[in-house]
C-alpha cells in the first residue's frame, strides 16, 4: 500500500504504507490510510512528529541480504516535515489517501 500526502498549497509526496501510518501516529493523528489535517492543527501536528522521532531509539541497522542498510524513520520522514512546513508557509489543509 502506498499513502499520498499532499498539501491545499503545496506539493505532493507518497511513501510506504507502513512507514506513512507510523509517522501519522507520531503525528497524533489515527494512521488510517485517508484524513486531513485542518491549516490551524498543521503547526502541533509537525511539533509532535518533531518531539516523538526527536525522542525515538531507533536499533542499530543491520545490512540486508543485499548490503544495503535500511532506510531509517527519521530520513522516512524528512519530506513529510517538508511538506508541512511548506503547508505552514503557504497556508491551507493537508490530506492523505491511498494511492
């Protein structure tokens, strides 16, 4: 499954399932794959998701059998404080879907 997040004013960025529905949660919000955010909650929404991945021990990373590293949460959620703080900036509602 893979979750759009996109802003009244600003772009768009779609990411995994799994991690949208993690960093929705850190959000305060439900972590259901559909809901919005209203213009006026966007700036404790960022403040929360700031706090919680300013807090969260992530384990040390284990190479795949690929060698590669995984991809942390906290570099998961790096276009999605973009997004809100462009949100913030330009003004208006953020949403997310299924895509």
């Amino acid at each position: 499954m893979l979750i759009e997040f996109e802003g009244e004013n600003t772009g768009s960025i779609t990411m995994f399932g799994d991690a949208a529905t993690r960093l929705l949660k850190m959000m305060g919000q439900s972590g259901q794959p559909e809901g919005a955010i209203r213009e006026e909650d966007i700036p404790a929404a960022l403040n929360k998701l700031k706090e919680a991945l300013a807090h969260l021990q992530e384990p040390e990373a284990e190479e795949d059998e690929d060698g590669e590293l995984p991809v942390s949460i906290t570099t998961r959620a790096t276009p999605l404080i973009d997004l809100l703080e462009s949100g913030i900036e330009k003004g208006g509602y953020m949403m997310w879907k299924e895509k």
